[in-house]
C-alpha cells in the first residue's frame, strides 16, 4: 500500500459529485476504452501497478481524512463542498477498505481500439460516488498501455524487416533491437519505472532500471527482464581530447576483453572511428575479441550516416552475404542508432538499410524521449465513461452522444460517443468485440480487483506471452 493519501489523489470537482449525482444514485458502472489513435489496437498493460501500489488493503484512514479534510477546505474555499462522512462511512463500514470491483482484460492482450478493457462499479450503494472518484487515478494506465503499444508497433517493423533480410540465426537477437535509453527524459521515477516495464513487454535491451524493479516488484518477474551491456558516454571519450581518442578506444578494448560493449564514436569525426580507428589501428584487436563491439554514431541524419559508416565498416572488416542475398559484418562488429530513433523514423532507417544490400541484423536501436516521454493520453484517445447506473432500484443505461461540424458544416456524431450499458468483452471470428452482459460469449474482462483486494495477478512472463507477435 502506497503512502500517498488516496483521498487527496481526484480532481478537485469530483468531490462535490456526491451532491450533484441524482437523489437515489445506488450504483454507478463505467468502462475505460481507447477510443482510437495512432494505433489499431493497443496493448493493456499497467493496472496491476495502480491496484497494487495505490488501492489495495486500508487506503482510508482517519489520519489522512484529516489531512484531505484540511487541504480541500483551503482548495475549496468552502466547507460545503468535501464531505467527510463519506468517507469515515467507508472506514467504519469497510475497514478503509474500497467497496469497488474492477474487471479488466487480460495484461498483455492486445485488443483494437473501440472495445471495452476494464470496468469498475461500486460494491455498496452508500458509496456510489466513489466509481468515478477513482477515475483521475485509474486513468493514468493509459502511459503504460500506451508505450507497451509503441514498443510493440515497432516491433512490427523490426520483425517485418527482419523477415525480409536477416539471417534465419539472427532472429534470436531480435528482442534486443530496441533498447530503452528514456530514463533521463522521463517526468519522473515513477514514469521512467512503468514506462520502462511497459516498453519490456515486448523488448529485453533497456538502460531503464526503474522498469525492472517495476517488473519484479509489481508483476513478480523472478529476474529483471531488463537487460543491458557496458557502453561508454561522451564523457568517458572525451577525456584526453581529439588526439587521444584513440587510446580511449584501445582502453576500452583492453578493458573489456570479451562480451558485447558501446562505444560512441562520433565525439569528433565518426567516420575517421570507423575507418582508421576502429577498421584500421584496432582492427585484429576487434576481430580477435570473444564478444561484439557495437560502434554508436550519435549525431547527424541516420539514413545518411548509416549509410556511409556501414560502407566504411565493411570495407573495413569485410562480410558475408546471407541467404536472403543481404551484407552482414563480421559478428565482432555491429552499429547502434540511438539519435533521432522514434517510431516514424524507423521504417525510413531500415528501409535505406534494405535498399543497399544490407540486413537489418547489423543494427540495432536505442530510443529516448520518443519511447518514453513523447505519448499522450490521445496518442490512443483513452476514455473512462459511465455507462450505467441504478437509481431508485431501476436500472439505466447511460450513454454520452455529442454531435459536431464536419468540414462542410453539416451536423454528426462524434467520435466521442460512449457505449452504454454494462459491457463484456468476446471474442468474435478470431478478433475482439465489445457487447451487452446479456448477449451471448464468454466475457474475457477477469475481475481483478473487489472490496479492497487485487484477486487476480499477472506475472510478468504471462504478460509478455500474452502480447507475443
């Protein structure tokens, strides 16, 4: 259990909505979707985390009533407004315990957008207001849902590529093409731990520790799944200026005799590394190595740097030509993108690569900012909304139905309609489909949360089985 206070953890106005519901709301159900966005389908991953971490066990104490009690009449302005019996009926009733179910689709399923993922509905009438209370909270598994998406659409490309270049060998290594460099560009150790979990569902190469203590701590991996090899930084090759940046490398060499280890290269002039030191003075030293040398440009267009550093490397080291009739370097020798990598440049860098004869095997990717940091809630266009109620003991589907202009000025609906009703989720001629409790099919939605208790958990090896290409 967090030791955040839970209480205070809401938008501002929904703490009037106690008043503001109907007179005789016993029962509020809403559902969470992605409504659509960049992606077809998205990957659910992340509410274990939330469940776990914020709303399990005595969440409502009477010490942190009064601390909410204090901070929302200051916010307020208005002592009308914060009611703290509902809440002390919940600790007197409950234990502090929430009075809550939450069913949720599998973590890991990979389900396209427009379809129901969870549902949460109050358990005790007395509390209706508090379904929707947790929305501002439960919201926030869009990051993670989001970047577990983005890791997986790339991962599309990366295997697509493969597909069509690579060495039947090679696709061993392809759960390390993608490598998590986001840490310093996240907005917090929060984010960089369920971002940098979520972007492992799909990839094993990270630099984001946070993601496999996430990993372990929360979804009971049993090592991190997060994993990573000794890589320089422009400081450690920087340090003896231009005219030593030889001996840096030879240092480097030396100081990692066997396995895979990074080195940027491109501190002044990256294709001089490439072609006098790397490919010349330190050339036997490489290909006598046990273990892989991994050259990172870090500066320039990819596309075009790639181009001519692959060019100057096997010129250099020479290679050999797979069965698909594409170059591969020696194994001693392999490059690293990690400038500019983001989910639209990635299909322009291995389509170059493509182009040229080359096989995606001799590349792989670190991304930052873009992995991590550059998603939103509407990347994916997540929504919670109600759906249905019971007020005065008669059942009420509930649904939201904007119109809006189109580009000629006439009248439609918006994308933003809601669904109504209480909802499952089936599957449908091998695909998902979001229908009435009523219809027919086996609900996949599991409940997962109920009275204060996580009752279902995922480990993290059922989580990446699940979302397995």
């Amino acid at each position: 259990m967090t030791t955040e206070n839970l209480l205070l953890l809401a938008d501002a106005y929904k703490y009037s909505h106690h008043k503001l519901y109907v007179p005789g709301t016993q029962y509020i159900y809403s559902y969470l979707e992605s409504r659509g966005g960049k992606f077809d389908e998205t990957v659910f991953y992340g509410l274990q985390y939330f469940l776990k971490q914020y709303l399990a066990g005595e969440v409502f104490t009477k010490e942190k009533l009064d601390e909410a009690e204090v901070l929302l009449t200051e916010v307020f302005g208005r002592t009308d407004v914060f009611d703290r019996s509902r809440f002390e009926y919940i600790i007197d009733k409950h234990g502090g315990k929430l009075p809550i179910r939450i069913k949720a689709v599998p973590e890991g399923t990979v389900v396209p957008v427009r379809n129901v993922l969870m549902t949460i509905e109050n358990t005790d009438p007395e509390c209706f207001w508090l379904t929707n209370f947790l929305e501002t909270l439960l919201m926030q598994v869009w990051y993670p849902c989001t970047v577990a998406s983005v890791s997986r659409e790339i991962k599309k490309i990366v295997k697509k590529y493969y597909e069509e270049t690579a060495s039947g060998d090679a696709f061993a290594g392809i759960d390390f093409v993608l490598n998590d460099f986001g840490f310093r560009g996240a907005s917090s150790v929060e984010s960089a731990g369920i971002g940098g979990s979520a972007h492992l569902v799909s990839f094993a190469g990270s630099d984001t520790i946070p993601g496999s203590v996430f990993a372990k701590r929360y979804y009971q991996a049993t090592t991190a799944p997060g994993l990573s090899i000794p890589a320089t930084e422009h400081s450690v090759v920087t340090l003896l200026g231009e005219a030593g940046e030889l001996e840096i490398f030879k240092h480097i060499l030396d100081t990692y005799p066997t396995g895979t280890i990074a080195c940027v290269s491109d501190s002044y002039n990256i294709f001089r590394a490439c072609e006098e030191y790397w490919g010349t003075e330190l050339k036997e030293q490489i290909l006598k190595r046990d273990g892989t040398l991994v050259i990172r440009p870090d500066s320039g267009d990819p596309v075009q740097t790639l181009l001519k550093i692959f060019d100057i490397l096997m010129n250099k080291f020479g290679f050999t030509t797979n069965e698909k009739g594409f170059k591969v370097l020696p194994p001693q020798v392999r490059v690293i993108q990690g400038d500019g990598i983001s989910y639209s440049s990635i299909p322009g860098i291995f389509e170059a690569l493509k182009q040229a004869g080359i096989s995606a095997e001799n590349l792989v990717l670190g991304m930052g900012g873009a992995l991590l940091q550059r998603v939103n809630r509407d990347t994916q266009e997540f929504a919670l909304k109600c759906a249905y109620a019971v007020v005065n003991g008669e059942p009420v589907n509930v649904q939201k139905m904007p119109v809006e202009l189109d580009a000629s000025g006439n009248l439609r609906t918006s994308f933003k309609k809601s669904k109504a009703g209480k909802l499952k989720l089936v599957r449908d001629n091998n695909t998902f489909k979001t229908v009435a409790t009523s219809e027919a099919g086996d609900d996949l939605l599991q409940t997962v949360f109920e009275n204060g208790e996580v009752v279902r958990q995922y480990t993290f090896d059922e989580v990446r089985h699940t979302a397995a290409l």
